[in-house]
C-alpha cells in the first residue's frame, strides 16, 4: 500500500510541475471585437484621399521659386533676358517693375508680362522658357538611398520618386518597399507599394512641389510570433497581415503545439483573443484576424509534451525511483 501511495505522490508532484511550467492567461472575453478580418484592399475613405490627392496633382509644371527663365519678347532685346523667380514668386521686368509669376504656368507667366508692358509698347509677342527647374522639389525621407531634397523638370510620379531616391531596386533587407506615406499639408496618404510594385498603377500618383514621401524602416512594424512555432521572433508587419500570415512565416505550429490554445494579444487593446486552431480549418474567416503593430501571436505548449519535457529533465534518481514504485505495483 506504501509503495503504491508513494508512486501515486511522485507521479502528483510530477503532474503539479506540468501546471507551473506554462501558465497562459485567460482569453479576453468579448476580445473578437477588438479585431478584424484582413480587407485586400483599401479601405473607401483611403480611395477617397487617393482621388483627392491624384485630382490635386497636374501634368503641367508651375513656376517656383528658385526657377531660371527666359522672358523673350520678339524684336525687344533691350527688354528680353533671364530671370530667376524669388521667394516671393516675382521676376522684375524693365519698364514695368516686379511681375508676379509664381504658381503660374508658362503660358500665363508670358500673359501676365505681357499685361505690365502694354502700357508702355504695343503689339509685343511674349513667350516664357524655362532654363533650369529650380523649385520642382520633392522631399524624400525614410529607408531609401538618397533621402533628401529632389529636383524634377516636370512633376513626377511616385515611382519616378521612388527610382530617383534610390529605393529600386532592394538594396537592404531593412529597405523592403512595403508602404510609404505622401504628405502634402496636412493630410497624410499611406500607398501600399507592394500593390503598386506589382502592377496597380492607380497608386502612381502624380506629387505636387514640396509633397514629402516617406519610407518607414521595416523593422518599424513589428508583430511577434512566440510559443510552440518552428521559428519564433520578430516578423515585419505587412499591409493586411492576416494571423495565418504571420504564423506561416514562422514556420507553422511544431508537434508540441496545442492547437486549442492559440493566442492573438493586442498589448495596445489590453485584449487576448484565444481559439482553436481546428475552427480556422472549418473554415471561419472571422477568426482569420488582421494584426496590427505590436500584436503577439502565442502558440501554447501542450500538455502531453509538458509532461515529456518535465521527464527528460528530472532528477534521474527520482525518475528511477518513479520506474522502480511502478514495476512494484505492477508486481503486486
């Protein structure tokens, strides 16, 4: 009876250290509101902010300052010459004094000089060139080789921007294209480059002077993948990263995994969302959650293997006195 007592007290404390060796904090209830299903594609109001921006941006160029043109009136040289455009957008013409020209095409530049010379010559023809494209500037910052300020003759397309600032094609892991931002005064367009990258030119909109187009660093967004999977760490968040995403980019669950505890935690949400790996299967797209920066994915030990570990890591004379109180009873 003393031997059987035994074995039944060693086998209890081996199974009471099976419950501290992972202790996993209950789901959040309710916490499947906290989240959603993927959306592959942009959301309405982001194609709303795409039309405005790309119906913002035009073909034809604007002087600036910083701009070199050429004012040639025909048979007039005494008044004909270059200029550069100040800060405040005005050129000085002989005879009629300070023009103001900035923000104004080529063609309208050369009616409003026409416009101040009338009153002192008449029949002028007026036309405007220009010499050297001084404030067609985008700023570009973030992950790309050449950050900074970049001059174009006419205004350019995001890819154009792109290529110019160096960041096709990859030259760093750290420089994956996944997103940029364009920022034009106050409003804030995120594109997804991976759709852009791979044939959606609806997002190569046209910039505007002094529009900032930033690139994150990858390793800015990041989601974690812990637990019982094939490569745990730290992933990049991709745009509509779903949880199947991330969990396949580790590896999937290894053998020790118990499928009925997976963890999807929000740390900015204070939630815990816990399902069964098998509803994913059914399948129910619900479950199938877009994460956001800073998720953790967790993949729970299961029981079965805790036990096997805490075996193989026991005391092997506890573990023979365990063998040898088990041979007993079977001999009784």
């Amino acid at each position: 009876m003393w031997r059987i007592s035994g074995c039944a007290l060693l086998a209890t404390a081996v199974l009471s250290g099976c419950g501290t060796w992972e202790r996993v904090p209950r789901a959040t209830p309710d916490a499947a509101a906290a989240f959603e299903v993927p959306e592959r594609r942009i959301e309405a109001t982001s194609f709303e902010l795409l039309k405005q921006f790309e119906e913002a941006g035009e073909p034809l160029y604007r002087l600036g300052p910083g701009d070199e043109i050429v004012v040639d009136i025909a048979a007039r040289p005494e008044i004909s010459g270059s200029h550069l455009v100040g800060p405040d957008g005005f050129i000085t013409v002989p005879f009629a004094g300070p023009v103001l020209i900035g923000d104004l095409t080529r063609e309208q530049a050369a009616d409003q000089v026409l416009a101040a010379l009338e009153p002192y010559y008449f029949d002028l023809s007026v036309t405007v060139g220009i010499m050297r494209y001084g404030s067609n500037r985008i700023v570009v910052l973030g992950r790309v080789e050449n950050p900074g300020v970049l001059q174009f003759d006419s205004p350019p397309n995001l890819l154009e921007t792109l290529a110019q600032a160096g960041g096709l094609p990859l030259l760093r892991p750290e420089q994956l294209l996944t997103r940029c931002a364009i920022i034009r005064g106050d409003a804030i367009l995120w594109v997804d480059l991976a759709r852009l990258l791979t044939g959606d030119l609806s997002l190569n909109i046209r910039l505007q002077r002094n529009d900032i187009v930033y690139i994150p660093d990858s390793t800015d967004t990041p989601v974690y993948v812990l637990g019982e999977v094939q490569s745990p760490g730290v992933y990049r968040l991709t745009p509509q990263m779903s949880f199947l995403d991330a969990l396949s980019q580790a590896g999937g669950p290894t053998r020790d995994a118990n499928l009925n505890r997976i963890h999807v935690i929000r740390p900015a949400d204070r939630v815990n969302f816990s399902f069964s790996f098998m509803q994913i299967l059914q399948p129910d797209p619900s479950l199938n959650v877009a994460l956001k920066e800073g998720d953790i994915v967790y993949v729970a030990r299961s029981g079965v293997s805790q036990i096997g570990y805490i075996l193989d890591n026991f005391n092997p004379f506890s573990t023979l006195l365990l063998i040898n109180q088990l041979l007993a009873v079977n001999e009784d």
